[in-house]
C-alpha cells in the first residue's frame, strides 16, 4: 500500500492532473456549442425554490398534485408582476387569427431538444439559456405582438419565467407579457394540437388538424 | 488476483465517470439546475464554474484511470468527489425526509449525478463502495494491466 506520504510527495502529478484537467475543462467549455457562460447569471438572482417545494422530490407525488404546482407558480409569477394565462385560454388561440398574423406571440422557453419533440403549434423557440442563437429573430416580433405568451414545462418549471424577464430587459413592455404557467404537462394532459420538429410548417399542420376534426 | 482486481475496478470507475462526465457535458444547462437546487452554492458563478468545470473533469479523471496515467492521484480526486456528491446528496435527502411523510429510503429526487432520478438508498449505498474502491486504488503502491504505462513524476530518486 502507498502510504500518504507518497500522496503528498507527489505534487507533480497532481499538478498535471487538476492543472491539466482544470485548463482542458476551461477550453473545452469554451468551445463546446453547450458550454456555459460563467460570467452570466442564468437564475437572474432568483430565490431557488425549495426541494420541499420541488417536483424533484418524488416523496410528495401523492399529495402534492401537478394542479397544486400550477397554483403555487401562478401565485409567485403574480407577485412578480407577470399575468397567467390558462390552458382554455391557449386553447382559444388555436382558432385565433391573431396567432398565425403575429399579433399574439407563443414563445416556448425550454431547450431546442425538447422542442422539437413536441410544442404548442405556432411557438418560436426561444431559450433563455442560448438566448444570443434565438433572440434576433424573436424579438422584433415580440415587440409589434398585442400579447406575448411564454410557456415551458409546466409547474415549478422556471424558464418561462427567466426568458419572460429576458425579453422585458430587452424592452418588450410587462403589460403584454404573459406566462401559461401549466406549460407542455398541461398541454399534454389535455390531448391538444401538438407540432414536432421546425416551427415553419406549424400552422399548415394545425390547418390540417382542424379541418381533419371538422371532416365527418 | 489482486492486480486484476484492481484493473477491473480501475477500468469499471473510469468508465463510469467518463460516461456520466460526458453525458453532463452534453446538457450542463440540466446539470447546472441541479447544482441550483442543492441550495449550496448561492453566487452564479460559483454555480456556473462548477457546472463548466465537473463534468469535463471528470471525463478528465475516468480517462486517466482507464488509461492506466497518474493512476493514485486521478482515482484519489475521483474519491474526493465522491465524498463531496454523497455528503450533497445525503444532505438534501435529509432535508426532504424532515419535510415528514415518508421513510428515508423512499425518497427519489434528481441528484444531478447523470443518471436522472435516484432512489437515495440505493445511491448511497453506491456511493460508499465506488469511494471504497476509488481510494483502495488511490492506495496501491503499484498498478499492472496499463494500457499505457503509469506517469509517475517525482524529482526524487527517479521514481
């Protein structure tokens, strides 16, 4: 057995190993298209919410349902200035003409992983966390839009939250944004029209959807 | 048997910590929230220089013991991590479980670990033989079975 003298003695090789390691950590992260800006303040001095608040803690499941969730991030949104929105509400834009003429803007908030997969027809990408890939496109529309709608998971999720705050720094005014705070677990749990992929045939799919639906 | 023993351990944990080095590396955003979530770190570069520096350090770190280089001191610093994500983990389950409602070993939650949701029992129980064995490696005066032979740096005596 080494003792931990041989530990101690041999400082060379921790240099090489955390010295190198650390700089290769700090290239890499650099140039990784997912690296993090360590300067940013991503959580924009928010207070984390409790793990006994969370989702994350599974041992709450039973009495601790999505709709409780849902409440509580309506109350905390309200405090901070931001009107929700509610699933009906959303659902109505479907057959809103405003939607597809830019009056109204839906912004999804989570990553482009998860957007893909599936997002409410219509909704720019728009995540905070990468905002310099999305922001030139989505905020000359948010600024000529009558209604801003920021949704991302649903619950406790904050990111439609952090990027509504993005966009009100950046000018868009916090009367017309709004957060539908049951995001994609609401959505989903209704069985509502759901868009995959790109955003750019969206409405030609909702079209299809609706008309499918009038058809007897 | 001893040698092999420890090639296989060596080769299972440095593996273990390249895959869920690299799979943090490919969603730091996720990893990052989790860090937020522990409620330990409270400034945002702190938080921010963790989620960058982890995970490619411990893809660093796997890659050394597999390869068989700076063996003692990469399994050591793997150790030393372990010990640090279980006292993280152990504390945020406790914090859960005085939240009251149910038994210990029921608790799930995310630990950011790269594996998605946990049961902390069985995490936990993970952990203390993956730090047993990390500084039982760490502790081995000589390492067979390199692939590459191990870089021992020393000014004395040319060892």
């Amino acid at each position: 057995m080494a003792s931990s003298k041989d530990l101690n003695n041999s400082w060379p090789e921790w240099l090489f190993v955390l010295g190198l390691g650390t700089a290769l950590s700090v290239i890499l992260n650099h140039h990784s298209s997912n690296g993090l800006d360590v300067t940013r303040d991503y959580f924009l001095t928010s207070e984390t919410i409790s793990p006994k608040d969370s989702n994350s803690g599974r041992q709450h499941s039973s009495d601790h349902s999505f709709e409780t969730e849902v409440q509580q991030s309506i109350e905390r949104l309200m405090q901070k200035g931001f009107q929700p929105k509610s699933t009906v509400e959303v659902v109505a834009l479907m057959e809103d003409p405003r939607l597809e003429s830019g009056e109204v803007v839906l912004i999804d908030a989570r990553n482009e992983t998860l957007f893909q997969e599936r997002h409410i027809p219509g909704a720019y990408l728009l995540d905070h966390y990468k905002i310099d890939q999305y922001i030139d496109l989505v905020l000359p529309m948010c600024q000529i839009a009558e209604q801003v709608i920021v949704y991302c998971s649903g619950g406790h999720c904050e990111d439609s939250e952090f990027t509504a705050t993005d966009l009100q720094q950046l000018g868009v005014s916090q009367d017309k944004l709004f957060i539908y705070a049951a995001g994609m677990r609401g959505w989903n749990g209704g069985a509502y029209p759901i868009a995959m992929g790109d955003r750019f045939d969206d409405f030609e799919e909702l079209h299809s959807m609706q008309q499918a639906q009038e058809t007897p | 048997m001893k040698d092999t023993a420890a090639f296989v351990i060596r080769v299972f944990i440095g593996g273990m910590f390249i895959y869920l080095g690299w799979t943090k590396t490919l969603d730091p955003v996720t990893f990052l929230k989790s860090i937020r979530e522990f409620d330990i770190l409270q400034a945002p570069w702190q938080m921010n220089v963790v989620a960058a520096w982890l995970p490619w350090f411990e893809v660093w770190c796997g890659l050394l013991l597999m390869l068989g280089v700076a063996i003692r001191v990469s399994a050591f610093s793997l150790g030393a991590l372990l010990v640090a994500f279980t006292s993280m983990v152990s504390w945020r389950a406790l914090d859960l479980y005085s939240a009251g409602g149910i038994a210990f070993c029921d608790i799930q939650f995310d630990c950011g670990c790269g594996t998605g949701e946990v049961i902390v029992c069985h995490k936990l129980v993970q952990n203390v033989v993956l730090i047993s064995f990390s500084f039982w490696i760490a502790c081995l005066k000589s390492h067979k079975f390199g692939l590459l032979p191990a870089i021992r740096f020393s000014f004395r005596s040319g060892r």
